[in-house]
C-alpha cells in the first residue's frame, strides 16, 4: 500500500506521468523489491491497469509475471494476481462498451493481440508446462484464473496448446481433476477448458476418453437435473460431442461402458410439454445430436449397427417415439427428434420394425408412419419439418424389404380399404405425387422411389396400381400416370419451382426402370414415351431445362440398357438408330453429363439426410446420385455398340444368366444342405447327449450291480459262517435274515479262539521248561548231548509237540531201567547180607553197620519211587493237554479248511461275475454300433429318427426299483 501511495502521490504531486511510465515504474518494483508485500502490490496494480492498457501491460510486464509464477509460488495471492493478469492480457473478452463505428475494428484488434500475446506466451513451452502445475495447487485463487487463463490461451492458438499439452507428463490428467473438484465455478470453468482443449485432436480426445470423462460428465448432466438443467449441462453436451464425433474409439468405449443406457432419463420430459424454457430446447437439441452422433451413416456399419441394438435394447428409441407422438413439442425439437429417429432405425432391421408397430395416440389410432406423410404431404407444414419426415421414411426404408412391400401393397388394389375409413401410406403418396404442389410432388416421387430401391420384386408388383383418373374414364396404370404428367410439363399451374415435379417424377422412372426389364417393356409399350423423351432431349432450352433434359436422357439410356428385346418396334438396335438420326450419339452424351456437373448434385451425394436451404434447391436425392454413377458410364458404352456387339453382348448375357441360374441353383441346393447338415448336426448333437445319457446310465447300472454282488457275496460270507458256528439254526436261516450281532459275535469268536491258541502256546511253552527243570534233578549220568537236544526241541512250535513227547518217553523209559537195576542191587545186596550172616558169625558192630546201610538204601528207594510217581502223574497231565490242544487244533485246521472251500468258490463266483460283466459290456457295445449304424442308415435315407426318451425312461423306472429292493435287503438285515 505506501508503494501505491507513493506512485499516486508521486503521479498528483509532480509532473504527469504517462501510463507507459506508471507501467514501467510497476515492472520494475516487481523485478526488483526484495519485499514480498511490495511485489504483490505492485503485480495489483498492474492488475488492474491490464484491462485498460492491455498493450503496453503486455508489451512490459508479461515476462515480469511469468518470472513471478516461477519463483513466488509460495505466495498464492500474488500468482492468483499474475494469473489474472495474464488473462486479461491474453483475452479477447471486451467488457467495456464499443461505438458501433468502432466494434468491427476493435474486435478485430483485440483478437489480433490476444493472438501476438499468446504466441509470445507459449513461444517457450516450459510457462504452459508451469501453468500446468499451478492447476495442481487447491487455492481458489491461483487455481480458477489458471483455468481460464489456459482457456483463453487455447481459444487463441488451439492446435500449438494442445501439442504443447500433450507431450506434457500428465498434462492433460492433470486438467481432468478439474471435473472432480467441489467447487462448481471451477468445475463449470473445467468444462469449458475441455471442451477447447479436445476441439479436433483426435489423441487428446482419446486420452480425456479413457480419464473416465464419460462418467463424471453424465454425473454432471445428472445432478444438474438433465434437460431441465442449465447453462452446465449444455457445456458438458458439447463436450461430449467433441469427444464422440468423428471418434471411432471413443464412440467403441461409451457404448462398450453401457453409458448409453444412461442416455435414456434425459428424454423422460413427462407430459405436460408446455411451457418449454429456451435452456432446455437448447439442452434438448444437444441430447439429439449426441444420440445422432453415435449413429451416424458416415460411422462404421458395425459400430452404427451396434450403437442402434443397444437403443433399441435400452428403451432409448422408444422414448424417442414417445417424444415424435407428444403434443406440444417445440418445432424444432420435434424436427431434431425425427432425424434421430431416422438415423437410429437406419439399416436396422428390428427397430424398423419397432418403428412400423408404433402408433399415434388418435382416435382411432394411426401408424406413426401414416401421420408422419401427412406432415410430409401438407404443404402448410415447415420446410424443414417436412425435410425430417422424408428422411426418416427413406431411412426407414433403407435395406428393408420387408418395409418396402408392406408400403407397395398399400398401393395394391386388393389391400385398398374400401370403406375409406383410413387413409394409407400409399394413398397419402399417390395424393401427394398428383398433388398441385411441387415440392409435395417431389418428396412423394422420392419416397417413392425408395420403396423400390435394390428391390425387383416391388417394381414388378408396382405394375399392377391403377389409378382412377375420371368418371367414366376407365382407370390406368401408375406407370402411365406418371409418363402422362411429364408429358404435360408447365401446362398445369403448380406452386413453387417448375421444374421440381417432373425431376421428381424422373427420378422415380429412372429408379423405377433400372435393373427390371418387365417395367421398360412396360414403358415402351406406350408408343408416346419415346418420342416425348427424344424430343425433350433434342430441343435446345434454357439452363434450367438442361436438368430435365439429362434425365431425360438417362431414362431413355435405362430403356435401351435394360431392354429384353420383347417388342420388336422398341428393340435396342431400333432405339439407338432413332438417337443417332433424331438426336446423335455426342449430342446424347453430352445431355446425359448435364445431370453430374450440375452443382446441386455434388451436395445431394454427400450425405444421406435431405439438408437443403430452401425448396428450390430441394432437387436430387443421394440414392438417386449413386445410380447416376452407377450407369452413366454402362449406357454410354451402351450407345456405341455396334449390333454385332449387342449380340454378344446378349449372348454373353444369356450366358451369364445361364451361369447365375446354375450358381442360384447351387447356391439354394448348397442351402438346403446347409439346412440339412445343422439340422443333422443338431441331431447328432441330440444322440450324442443321449448316449452320453446311455453311458451314464449304463455306468450307474454296472455301478449297481457290482454293488449288489459284493451285498450278495458278503451275506453269502456271513451266513457260511453262521451256518459253521451255529448248525441248529442252519436249516431254518435264510440269507437275508443274518443279523448284525451275529456277525460281530462270529468275529468275537475267531479272536477268543485265536487267543486261546496263543494260551496254549504259553502253557507248553511253560511245560515244557518245567520238563526241563525236572531233567535237570535227574542222575548225573544224564546225557548232556541228550539234554541239550531235548532243550533245543522244546523251543519249537506246537507242530513238533510229538517229537518232543516221544523224547520224554524215552527218558522215562531209561530212568525205569535204573530204577530196576537199583531194586536189582538191593535184592543182591540183601541176598549178599544172609548169605554172610549165615556162614560167618558176625559180632555186634557189624550187624548194626549193616543194619545202617540197609536203611539208607531203602529211604534212597523210597525216595526214588516218589518221584518216580510223581513225574509219571506229569506225564499223564502234559498227554492229556496235549491231548486237548491236538484237538482244538483238529478244530482250527477244519475251520480254516471250511474257510478255505468258501473262499475258493467266492473266488470262483467272482470269476464268473466279472466274466458276465465283460460279456454284458460287449452286448452293449455291439448294441450301441448297431443303433449308430441303423440310425445313420434312416438318416441316409431320409427317415426321421424315433427319440429314446421312453426306453432311458424304462431304464431309469427299472433302475429305481432295484434302488427299492436294495434298500428294503438292507432294513431287512
């Protein structure tokens, strides 16, 4: 502020200073104050002088701003006065009031600055790549006079922005966070930006595309209340626009993210339509055009075609047809809403249909294409509204045969309605070819020509219209209606162009002629259309007449090029000798080139839609000028054949035909195989699913009874054993009648017996160490080689049990010996003693010595005996254990046996099974290539093929009723 105050003090108090003065002073402070409030103030005030002298602010200041951005970035106040700066500099927006002398002037001047300045700006990259990143920074105050200062700059020199931008790192990601951010100035000032930065670059288009801008624009048109929204939603519209016009990518990605179902609430605008405000029209407009853009006939067919499935799909065309019947819609709005319509049912077979079914809310109810031709036909009707219903009628016309015969028959005698209660299509064109009007004649002529367009068969059935001319007269063909009117020319009064009727009623002829030799032999049959045509063409008339000559001559050329030769005063040869002598062969071509150098011609062939300024121009259409092209060059070949040309040309016609006739033959003989082969295919495919049905079944069948064998044998199993283990009970049990316990006892009982076996073992194990305990109190005159023999045969198993027994009874037998040759002893010794006592006499000592050692051998005896007993009552015990363990082990050996005899005949059964499966297995197979081969042999002959559903039906019946009896064995056991 002192730095204002001594600018302004130093401007009143001394000598007045000039502006260029004030501005230098400014720009210097700016470049050299050390203070941050100085800079600032100073970089205000040049602010606020940069509206007024935007000149010489711009000539001195512009690189004192810039250097400004670059080093006080901390500060955003003065950027945000920098920025504003600049944009004042830069933009062409005049807010003051310019004299009316002077605004042609000015405004040129100010663009021409706007443009220096910007070029100045971006002559070094690096500032837009420094405005860029202050777009980053959150501060309203450097972050909105950003936007519009880029904006501005790329308004000026779009295309060097928009490089410099691109080649930017993250240049234009950066400018997309602007769409997100909350505040709606900077928002709605983001748009703006977009839509400069993505005006015809098709690269930057694509990468706003795939920075989701589809999605936060629709966000946008949404919150903003759609049609109903304001000034925000239109901006958002022309983006879109710019993003999806001429894009092939980008239209690919909106209809492949399903935005254009969110297409559909923006054409809900309810009933009541009056009151329409003039932002809404506009909004409404855009949301055309942008439907239009998707669809457009200058797109690819496919993307087209899918973008108009995708209409239909979402409900979108019928809310358009909702809005085409409404009352009180703006004209123009319902002239936008037909040319949408138009385009979206182009070429589209199912919404051309959805298009024939709809009907106007009236009373009784009318076909939308009968009211549409009554606007089309109603000359009091807006030039540009009756433009939209030709359109759409030849786009709902256009590659629809279908659509085509249903508006032929309208014309048919047979379909007329008699009652005249309604009034069809045909009627309403046939009304407005023969009308008083011109331009109503064209447009009927038109429309038409249309219904026979690339169709032989409508032109044929065309034929048979009659017409009622007068009371009285009898009535005459349409054809010759036409040719009637041609030949009167000017004679009748018509309002509006002259020559508008009878172009348009050429243009159907032409079209009506071309490619059907039936209708030129119709034609010619009139002996007054030759010589019309050949006068019309030999005269010498104005300018405007030139048109109507050269369809003249085009009509007369179609005659000769598709002329059969069926009337011999008409023929070919005939026909091109009368233009040689009436009119010449040069003189003809040259006419018949009047049609494409005329210049509204080359307008009508640019696009499909009828787009014309005025009525006036209202004069060829754009399928008529691609059949120009097509035969011009064909009849002026045509016209200098010689005969002898012709004939080949005739024969090789014929031959042609001949091979066309044996190709269609083929073709609809390789048709009806085709037919034949997928329906085959589609039966092959039926037995195929059913013997992989047949398999599986098969499979769960053999499954099944795998598991009803191993039942079976295990039932078999347990009730063997109940029969060995339980014999009273063996003559009464059935096999399905063993219990469960049963066989948990059974199996009880196999592990006492083997325990038992293992206790046995034990206690002879036992034994026997106790025989050997009782060897061991034997006589020393034991054999050790004996003993040790012995010991080593007690540690076998039970097998050799006899061995050892056999052992034990020889040592029996030989400690029996000793105990005789021990009593033997004794009775020697006794008899020895007597027989000393007898013959010595022995004294009293002696006797009782021997008296001793008698007594010590009888106690030796006795003892001897005891024990003698004793192992013999061992002995006795271990034979009668022995005894019973032989016999459970006679028992063991039966059971294992019986065990054994079973096993091998459930190996046998087993055996048998298998064998049987194997030959069920083979059965079924030779059953199945028999089938094959049976079903192929009727397929062969052409006889259909019997279903199997009742046999797999049968299967499954019988397969469940052995599930049934499987599971009642079950709870039977």
């Amino acid at each position: 502020m002192n730095f204002l105050r001594g600018v302004m003090g130093g401007q009143s108090a001394g000598p007045q200073h000039t502006e260029a003065e004030t501005i230098q002073k400014l720009c210097d402070r700016v470049a050299s104050s050390t203070l941050l409030d100085d800079r600032r103030n100073a970089v205000r005030a040049l602010k606020s002088l940069s509206k007024k002298y935007r000149l010489e602010v711009g000539i001195q200041a512009m690189e004192h701003l810039i250097h400004v951005l670059q080093t006080d970035r901390s500060d955003s106040e003065i950027i945000g006065y920098a920025l504003d700066t600049l944009y004042n500099i830069i933009s062409n927006d005049e807010e003051e009031e310019v004299d009316d002398v002077e605004e042609e002037n000015s405004t040129r001047q100010s663009e021409d600055l706007g443009s220096q300045f910007t070029e100045i700006f971006i002559k070094q990259q690096e500032n837009v790549t420094l405005l860029l990143s202050l777009l980053e920074e959150f501060d309203f105050h450097v972050r909105w006079p950003g936007v519009k200062l880029l904006t501005s700059l790329l308004k000026q020199l779009g295309p060097q922005v928009q490089q410099i931008i691109l080649v930017s790192p993250m240049g234009v990601s950066r400018l997309m966070d602007l769409l997100a951010d909350s505040r709606e100035v900077i928002r709605n000032d983001g748009v703006l930006l977009l839509q400069a930065l993505t005006r015809s670059n098709g690269a930057i288009q694509k990468i706003v595309a795939f920075e989701n801008a589809f999605e936060r624009l629709l966000d946008i048109i949404t919150e903003e209340g759609n049609s109903d929204g304001g000034i925000v939603v239109e901006d958002c519209l022309i983006l879109l626009q710019n993003l999806l016009k001429n894009n092939n990518s980008n239209q690919n990605f909106f209809k492949e993210g399903s935005y254009i179902q969110r297409m559909k609430p923006w054409f809900e605008v309810g009933d009541e339509n009056s009151g329409w405000s003039a932002q809404k029209v506009t909004n409404l407009h855009l949301m055309l055009q942008l439907v239009r853009v998707l669809v457009s006939p200058t797109n690819p067919p496919g993307a087209t075609s899918s973008c108009q499935k995708a209409m239909f799909q979402c409900g979108l065309l019928q809310q358009l047809c909702t809005i085409l019947m409404a009352t009180g819609v703006p004209a123009d709005i319902l002239t936008e809403t037909i040319n949408t319509v138009s385009e979206v049912i182009r070429g589209c077979q199912v919404n051309q249909d959805y298009f024939a079914s709809v009907n106007a809310p009236s009373n009784p109810p009318r076909p939308a294409i009968v009211v549409l031709l009554m606007s089309m036909v109603n000359e009091r009707q807006p030039f540009v509204l009756r433009c939209a219903v030709l359109y759409c009628f030849q786009c709902f016309l256009y590659k629809n045969q279908k659509g085509q015969g249903e508006i032929v028959s309208t014309l048919l005698p047979s379909t007329i309605d008699a009652t005249g209660n309604s009034v069809s299509a045909g009627q309403l064109l046939c009304g407005g070819l023969f009308s008083t009007d011109s331009l109503s004649n064209w447009c009927a002529a038109v429309a038409l020509a249309h219904a026979l367009q690339e169709n032989a068969t409508q032109k044929e059935q065309l034929l048979r219209v009659q017409l009622a001319t007068s009371i009285g007269n009898p009535p005459v063909s349409l054809l010759q209606q036409c040719t009637n009117i041609l030949s009167q020319g000017d004679k009748i009064d018509r309002r509006g162009s002259k020559i508008q009727t009878r172009v348009g009623l050429l243009m159907l002829l032409c079209t009506w002629l071309s490619n059907c030799p039936i209708a030129v032999t119709h034609f010619l049959h009139n002996s007054a259309n030759v010589p019309f045509l050949t006068g019309q063409i030999a005269e010498n008339l104005g300018e405007e007449e030139q048109l109507v000559q050269g369809l003249c001559a085009l009509l007369l050329g179609i005659s000769i090029y598709f002329n059969d030769n069926s009337l011999e005063s008409c023929m070919k040869e005939k026909l091109k000798q009368l233009i040689e002598k009436r009119i010449g062969k040069e003189n003809f071509i040259e006419k018949l080139g009047f049609i494409s150098k005329h210049e509204l011609y080359s307008r009508a062939s640019q696009k499909p839609q009828p787009n014309f300024p005025s009525p006036e121009c209202m004069i060829f259409d754009h399928e008529f000028t691609k059949l120009v092209k097509e035969l011009e060059g064909v009849i002026t070949k045509a016209i200098y054949k010689s005969s002898e040309e012709d004939k080949k040309e005739e024969e090789v016609k014929k031959t042609l035909e001949q091979h066309d006739n044996i190709v269609s033959h083929y073709k609809n003989m390789i048709r009806e195989q085709d037919l034949q082969l997928e329906e085959l295919r589609q039966q092959v495919s039926t037995l195929k699913c059913q013997n992989e049905q047949l398999q599986t079944a098969v499979t769960q069948q053999v499954s099944q009874i795998q598991q009803h064998k191993d039942q079976y044998n295990l039932l078999k199993v347990q009730l063997g054993k109940d029969n060995q283990h339980q014999g009273s009970y063996s003559d009464g049990a059935q096999m399905n009648g063993v219990q469960l316990e049963e066989i948990g006892r059974l199996r009880e009982e196999i592990e006492e017996l083997k325990s038992n076996q293992e206790l046995l073992q034990s206690q002879l194990t036992e034994k026997d160490t106790l025989i050997e305990n009782l060897k061991s109190s034997q006589t020393s005159g034991m054999n050790e080689e004996s003993l040790a023999t012995a010991s080593a045969r007690d540690s076998e198993q039970v097998a050799e049990l006899k061995q050892e027994l056999a052992t034990l009874k020889s040592q029996l037998n030989s400690q029996s010996v000793e105990i005789t040759k021990l009593q033997t002893e004794k009775q020697d010794l006794l008899q020895k003693t007597k027989t000393f006592a007898e013959s010595v006499p022995v004294q009293g000592d002696s006797e009782t010595v021997i008296a001793a050692k008698t007594t010590d051998v009888e106690g030796r005896l006795s003892a001897l005996l005891q024990e003698t007993k004793e192992l013999k009552n061992e002995i006795k015990a271990l034979s009668e254990e022995r005894t019973a363990i032989k016999e459970q082990l006679d028992s063991c050996n039966s059971t294992v046996a019986i065990l054994q005899n079973e096993k091998d005949k459930l190996e046998l059964e087993i055996t048998d099974s298998k064998k049987e499966q194997d030959d069920l297995l083979v059965l079924l197979a030779e059953q199945d290539q028999k089938i094959f081969s049976l079903k192929r042999k009727l397929k062969d002959l052409g006889y259909p093929i019997v279903e199997e559903d009742e046999l797999e039906s049968g299967d499954q019946e019988d397969e469940d009723d052995e599930n049934e009896d499987a599971d009642k064995d079950q709870d039977s056991i």
